[in-house]
C-alpha cells in the first residue's frame, strides 16, 4: 500500500553536508513509498524511476530530529542506514507513524 511521505536527501559518510548524488538521490521531495518483497522504494512526485534500498543492504533504521541539514520540529524524520558498494549512506524520510515504520524495517534487515 502506498503512503505518502517525503524524501529529505541521502547522507554520504556520515557527513550531513556531503550528499550522495548518484542514481538519483540528489533531489529532494515529496512524493509516496511502498514496502516491496526486497526493499523500500520511494516515488518523487513528477519523477518516473523511484528510489530503492534493498533490505539486504540495510544495517540500521533510527529514528531523529535532522537530516541533511533539515531541521524536523513536529515529526521524526526515519533514517536508513545502508551500503552501495563502498559508499555508507543514510537516507531520511518523512513518513506516516515512523515508529512503527523503524520497526517493521528492523524486523526485514534481520531476517
């Protein structure tokens, strides 16, 4: 099922200033996500390949305050730590009960 959310940018090494900006990850927005059998995707608005992160390559999911230099008052921004290839990443977003979120993603990268 779909929800929407929003996507706050992807992290590159653990610096909050350092973006990664391969296959897309470099723009910002609002838009859906969806649980898939083998990842998370994420579907900007007006963008026609979503974001994927396979579970496989997940190592953590927490929840904060910032990301990317965004500052998060009213909600919890979901961080997903994950790898491609060398690169440590950390995407945020924005979703519906991120607590809940958090934990049904734990549960997938410990399987």
């Amino acid at each position: 099922m779909k929800k929407k959310g929003a996507y706050l940018g992807t992290e590159c090494h653990g610096k909050w200033w350092k973006r990664y900006t391969k296959k897309g990850y470099f723009i910002r927005g609002n838009g859906t996500y969806w649980n898939g059998k083998n990842g998370i995707y994420f579907q900007r608005c007006l963008t026609t390949i979503p974001i994927y992160i396979p579970y496989k390559d997940m190592q953590d999911v927490r929840l904060g305050q910032r990301h990317s230099g965004r500052y998060v008052i009213l909600k919890k921004v979901v961080k997903i730590y994950w790898k491609c290839g060398k690169d440590k990443l950390c995407s945020g977003f924005l979703m519906d009960n991120p607590v809940r979120t958090r934990n049904s993603l734990c549960r997938k990268i410990r399987k």
